[in-house]
C-alpha cells in the first residue's frame, strides 16, 4: 500500500491533537505543602478580615503556539496565589480581577485568629 501526502498529514492533525489534550490537561505548578489550609475565597466572604497584602502570579497559558485550557491556568493562578499566601502569612486569597494571558491579581486575608 502506498502512502500519499494526505496520511503525512492525518499524522501531523493527530500528533497536534493529542498535543493538545496534554497540554490542556498538564499542570506544572504544584501547591506547597505549608498551602494546603490556605482558603480561596469571593470578596463577600471576607469583609471582616485583616488584608495583609496583594500578590501578582504568573503561569504559561500558551505551549508551542497551543493555547493551554482556562481551567488548568486558572488552577495554577490559584495554587500560585496560595502558596503567595504562605510568605504573607495569610489564610485567605481572593482573585482581585480575571486572569489575562497566564497572570491574575490576588488580595491576601488574615481570617483566622
């Protein structure tokens, strides 16, 4: 059986494909130990809480020219946030705006006694 042009392609679409699927579904930004209790709240949820600070994070949001999912950024802005939290000595974060290309602005709280 001879192999035309067309198969060349089939295989390149299918290597983007499951290109793809990994980098949507990766994450490479892992959640410090010490940030395990660190809370991701909403604004209304800590009105009577001590803002500590603010912090800037950053994760990859494009792989090779392929976007990487909106969740899987967002998780990592989150877990990124959070271990942030740590250094603050804050138990709280709260997303200050929406992410845009890979970075987000996150207020730090101190709710807990």
């Amino acid at each position: 059986m001879e192999m035309t042009n067309g198969g060349g392609l089939f295989a390149k679409a299918l290597v983007l494909a499951m290109a793809t699927v990994t980098v949507n579904g990766c994450t490479w930004v892992k959640l410090k130990p010490t940030a395990a209790d660190i809370v991701v709240a909403r604004e209304e949820h800590v009105q009577n809480c001590k803002r500590v600070g603010q912090t800037t994070v950053r994760t990859t949001d494009m792989v090779a020219g392929v976007p990487r999912g909106a969740g899987t950024v967002s998780e990592e802005l989150e877990r990124l946030a959070r271990n942030a939290a740590v250094e603050a000595d804050a138990d709280t974060v709260v997303a200050a705006d929406k992410p845009w290309w890979g970075e987000q602005r996150f207020n730090m709280y101190r709710c807990r006694p």
